[in-house]
C-alpha cells in the first residue's frame, strides 16, 4: 500500500480541505469498532471512517450530489483499503443581512 494514499484521518482531512474548501471538518477513524467485521484489518486503523463537513461546495445541492463530491474527493483512498464512510454534510449558513 503506498503511504502517502493510506487512509489515515490526517490524510483524508488533508484531501477534503484542498478539494472542498470546508468551513467546518471532523475526520473520526472509527475502525476500532468494526474489529473482526468485514473489511476491517487487523490494524484497527485505516478502514472505517465518519467525516462531518460543512462546505460551500455543496450549497444548492443535494445529499446525494453532497455524498458524490466527498467520494469522488477521497476515491484513492478507496482504492487503498478504505472500506467505510458515513458521510455527514452540509452547506454553509449564508450570513444575515445588516
């Protein structure tokens, strides 16, 4: 596995900020509790992750159009060993008007 792709939450929130411009990020390597399930290893790292993001990006779009642009951001990572993502997003608040 090339370890500059690894899943690592450092790694995957280092991908979603260059590629999402998020106001808000939270990247939780949860893998830990999927021990002995499918698709976990038995590291308990790198496989199982939640990602809370809030970015401009997805202003206007749906959950769906949302979930697309987080995997289409992280696909390598997929490709590497990434086995689960819950997904969490939202668009920015626009600012109230003086």
């Amino acid at each position: 596995m090339n370890a500059a792709l690894s899943p690592t939450a450092a790694n995957l929130q280092a991908r979603l900020q260059e590629r999402l411009a998020p106001t808000a990020l939270e990247v939780i390597d949860e893998s830990y509790q999927h021990a002995g399930h499918v698709g976990a290893n038995e590291s308990g790292v790198g496989t199982h992750f939640r990602v809370r993001i809030t970015s401009p990006f997805f202003t206007g779009k749906s959950r769906v159009a949302r979930h697309r642009l987080v995997y289409d951001a992280v696909q390598d990572f997929i490709d590497q060993g990434l086995h689960a993502l819950a997904i969490e997003t939202d668009a920015p608040t626009p600012s109230p008007l003086p």
